[in-house]
C-alpha cells in the first residue's frame, strides 16, 4: 500500500515538472509572436506614411510613401507676347498680345503699356481691358506726330503683372496735302468756276480749302481767294465773280492743314470779252447777250431806211425767227431776190468800222432790240445814232409768198410791197 502510494506521488511529481516547464515554453512562444506581430505592425505603418510626394512642392516630404494633395507652390506667372504693331496713324496706333500660357492664378485684366522710353511698365500710358480670350487687342490714342513708341502687352493675375516683349514704332508725320486744280469753265459774263482735287491730306485733317486768283502768276492765299471750310478728299467746286473783261488771271486750287497749305497746278484763264446792254461794240450797240456773254447782237447805229419794201414776192423759205437765225433767213431772201434798195439787200451792203457782215434781223432777234431799247437808245443818241421807237420795221422772216412780217410792238403779217424803216444787226 505504501508502495503504490510512494508511486502515484513520484507520478505527480514527475508530471507537475512537465506541465510546467510545457507552460514555460508556451509563455516564450506567445511573447515571440506577440513581439513579431508588433514588428509587422510596425513596418506596415512605416510603409504607409502619407505627405506631399511632389519634389517641385515647397513642403516635399522625402520620407512620405503616399500623397495627401497638400502639397504647396510658389505662383506661376502668366507668359505672353506682344502682337505687332499696326494702323500707325500720327497720333495714334494698335497693338496687343498672346497669351501663350495663362499661369496658375486667374486672370483679371490685360492691355497694353507704352512710352517714349524703353520697357514700358503700368506706371507709363496703358490701356485696360478685362480678359475674355488669348488674343486681344487695344488702341493706342494720344500719341505726338513723328515720334518713336516702345509698347509692350501685358497680363495682370493675383500672383503680379507679367509683360510681353517690346515692339517699338513710329508715328506718321503730318506733311501738306496733295492736290489738284480744276479746270476753269466760264459760266457768265462775269463769272468762272473752278474747284480742286485732294488726293492726299498728308495726314492731317483739311482745315480750309478753295481756290485763290489773280492777274500776275503763282497767286497764293494772300491774293484774291476762295474759302471754305472741308476735311473731305476729293473735288470741290467754286466761283470767281467780278472778272474783269479782256483779262488774263492766274488760278490755283489750294488746301491747308496743320502743316500748311499747298496749291495745285496753275490754270491760267483769259477772260474773253465781256460785254454788256448797251455798250458800244463793234460798229454798234450791243442789244442781246448770250449767257455767258461771249456772243451777242449789236445794231447798226441808224436806220438805213424808213421806207423799203421787204422783197421780191416769192418762196424764200425764210420762216426760223429764233435768235441769230437772222442771218441766215437774210442769205435765203437774197438767194431768190437782189433787188436793189429791198430791206435784205440794204443790210447786206451796208459797212461801219470794217464791219460788213450785218443782216435783216429775225422777228425774235428785232423784238430784243425792242424790248432793250431803254437801254440801247442813250448810246445811239450819245453817237449820233437814231433811237428805236414804235415804227414798222422789217424783220427776215415771211408768211406766204405775197407777205412778210414787220415789227410792230408785235409780229404783223403784212404784204412784202410795203414800206417800212430797216435797222441792220449783226452777231459776233
């Protein structure tokens, strides 16, 4: 009994010693893993490090293994060009710029910067514009005549203003215009027309223009002129009034601006003989003037008689009683009759001064002589001459074969046998 008592205690003994030493191991074993297990852990965590991962960003972080999007950056500015210079006037012109990268900021305004001196800045002139696209363009106004600009464009973000390169140019210089003169074209007794051309304004807005004469060559706005107030090209047409007769003047067109006035090419004009009612005129008195007074009628200075029959009692054909159809009806009455002593025969012979080219007038022709008697009569009476009063005269002009047609206050178709006062007229 003591023995198998003595052998269950060795038995426990034995197994108590196992057991522990099996708990023991087991401890160490848990630790290991435990202590591993925070290793892996450890490293896991070190193998996930977030920061900026960006070697550009200001806060770089060499030892973040994953980006957190807070990486930070200095701001880019905005780079662009400067267009080229165009529609160069004397006190204005354009330019502009492109925009070839917009930066990292927005964009608030663009424009231009000039100056007389060069890298322009916002400090000098500038113009302002806000932005809507990469390619924009300005005006440059306010500029002086002749001098050279350096322009640069330029774009203004949150982060500065950044400039195009510089282009320089130069403004036009106003010089005096360009022009023609017209011809001159005689519009009455006493008047002509003219005008110019201007074909180059030389830049410079007309401030007056028109045309100057006188009677020596070169006339020049301190001779007799014309103005008027245009800034226009092209034609322009005026008048000179109060010519004198048998004169020769010298025309010119001119234009002025602020450069000064230049003047066309010389026209010259020799106003012809302008004559007047009632001027003694080449071995008469002038009774009819055409418009321009180049032409006109003059009357013989007396009756050639008071009692001549019209002519021979035929056809002559002679019925145009217009003005200076006279002559004509006269050469067709002598064409079929040279009676001697008829009216067409007495104004064909008749001779003043080296003039013999005078003829029957037509009924027209003797109803101005009439009608301008007033003004005729004082200048026959003063020559010796006899006034036209209310008597029958002949005129050239006929109704049928057997009458014809004197002048009575009125035409009066009367026969060719009667006797009636002739006054002769000639044309020149």
């Amino acid at each position: 009994m003591f023995i198998l008592y003595g052998v269950v205690i060795k038995c426990l003994s034995y197994c108590s010693k196992k057991y522990l030493i099996l708990q023991k191991k087991t401890r160490m074993k848990n630790t290991l893993t435990l202590l591993f297990s925070l290793l892996l852990i450890g490293t896991a965590v070190s193998c996930k490090k977030e920061g900026c991962t960006d070697e550009a960003a200001n806060n770089y972080d060499a030892e973040a293994k994953k980006d957190n999007g807070a990486c930070t950056y200095d701001p880019v500015m905005a780079t662009l060009t400067t267009s080229i210079v165009s529609g160069i006037g004397v006190n204005s012109a354009s330019c502009g710029g492109i925009i070839s990268n917009t930066g990292s900021e927005d964009i608030t305004v663009v424009g231009l910067c000039w100056s007389t001196s060069q890298a322009p800045t916002l400090d000098d002139e500038k113009t302002a514009h806000f932005y809507s696209n990469n390619n924009f363009s300005s005006n440059m106004g306010g500029l002086t005549e002749n001098t050279t600009y350096y322009v640069r464009a330029y774009v203004t973000t949150d982060a500065g203003t950044a400039y195009g390169d510089e282009k320089s140019f130069t403004t036009l210089q106003i010089g005096i215009p360009t022009l023609t003169t017209n011809t001159v074209i005689l519009q009455n007794t006493t008047t002509v027309y003219s005008g110019g051309n201007i074909t180059d304004n030389g830049y410079g807005a007309i401030t007056e223009r028109g045309i100057c004469w006188g009677t020596t060559s070169n006339p020049t706005i301190n001779d007799s002129h014309t103005a008027d107030v245009g800034t226009g090209l092209g034609t322009y047409t005026q008048s000179i009034q109060n010519l004198q007769s048998e004169t020769t003047y010298y025309v010119r067109a001119y234009a002025t601006n602020s450069a000064g006035t230049a003047y066309g090419q010389e026209e010259i004009y020799v106003n012809p003989h302008v004559s007047y009612i009632g001027e003694l005129y080449e071995g008469g008195v002038v009774f009819y003037l055409n418009n321009t007074g180049e032409h006109g009628l003059v009357c013989s200075l007396d009756d050639l008689s008071s009692s001549a029959p019209w002519g021979c009692e035929v056809m002559t054909g002679a019925t145009d009683n217009s003005i200076f159809a006279g002559e004509a009806s006269t050469q067709l009455i002598l064409d079929q009759c040279t009676t001697p002593g008829i009216a067409a025969v007495l104004c064909s012979n008749y001779s003043v001064n080296g003039y013999s080219d005078w003829f029957l007038p037509s009924i027209q022709e003797f109803s101005q002589l009439y009608n301008n008697s007033n003004d005729v009569n004082p200048i026959l009476s003063s020559n010796g001459g006899t006034t036209i009063v209310l008597n029958s005269y002949w005129t050239s002009n006929e109704s049928d074969i057997n009458n014809a047609f004197e002048y009575l206050g009125g035409a009066v178709d009367v026969p060719k046998s009667n006797l009636n006062y002739v006054r002769a007229v000639r044309a020149f």
